[in-house]
C-alpha cells in the first residue's frame, strides 16, 4: 500500500487514468466489431462505412496512449484489405 502523500496521489491519479483508458479501449473495440460484423454478414458497403468509422477512432487511441501505432496500423491494414476483398468478391 501507498505510505507516502505522493505515491498515495499517484494511486488516485492511476485509477482516474485507468479508467478514461479503459473507456476507450472499449470504444476502439466496439468500432471494430462493428467492422467484423459487416465484414461477417457480407454487406460490402457497410464493411467500408464502419473501417471509415474505425479508422480515426483507432488513431485517436493512438495519439491517448492507449494503442501502439504499429499495432493500430496493423489492424487497419488488415480489415482494409478484408473489405476490399469482400467488395472485389
């Protein structure tokens, strides 16, 4: 446990964090679903409309801190090149 004033600030602060990180990520998530599920039922115009959703709520996660650059990249890299597959199909 916390003893001194300044570790004791620091767990509340870590806590606040947590949680506003924790809220985002979940965001990031469900905009990702969102795509996956698109992508599942086929429809090739919602699967672009939710990557267009995706991508800035990706990056912004980047720029928080809460998701690696190449890692967010990554991911929509990925789920670019499914839907344009599934739009090409």
């Amino acid at each position: 446990m916390a003893n001194t004033p300044q570790s004791k600030k620091r767990a509340r602060q870590i806590e606040r964090v947590t949680a506003v990180n924790k809220a985002r990520r979940s965001r990031i998530r469900t905009y990702l679903r969102k795509v996956e599920e698109a992508l599942a039922s086929g429809d090739a115009t919602a699967a672009a409309e939710a990557l267009k959703s995706a991508q800035p709520e990706l990056m912004r996660g980047v720029t928080k801190g809460v998701v690696h650059k190449n890692t967010a990249s990554r991911k929509i890299s990925r789920l670019a090149s499914r839907v344009k597959a599934l739009a090409t199909a």
